[in-house]
C-alpha cells in the first residue's frame, strides 16, 4: 500500500503560500455569521422604514 502526501503549507510554491495567506487575512477580518444576520436585519428595517416613508 502507498501512502497520498498530504502537501503542507510550506510545501507550496511561494504564489499559494501569499494567495493563502490573504485568504486568511480576509478570513480573519469577517465577523461572525450572527453579527452579520444582526447588520443585515438592521440595514432591511431601516432601509424599509426609509422607503415606505418615500412612499
């Protein structure tokens, strides 16, 4: 039987290392699910209440 390698990070060629790397930056920058359902709702009730103001 032979064993699949698993490639690590360091492993990589140095393009990968830096795509991986901003998608963690990214990554990390994002708030939690909730507190963006909580952003979302906010910005419908306000926006709703703006636009039946409107007419």
């Amino acid at each position: 039987m032979t064993r699949k390698t698993e490639k690590t990070l360091d492993q990589l060629p140095a393009g990968g290392k830096g795509f991986l790397n901003w998608i963690e930056k990214v990554g990390n920058k994002v708030p939690d699910p909730t507190i963006m359902f909580v952003y979302l709702i906010a910005l419908i009730a306000v926006l709703s209440a703006l636009l039946s103001w409107a007419g």
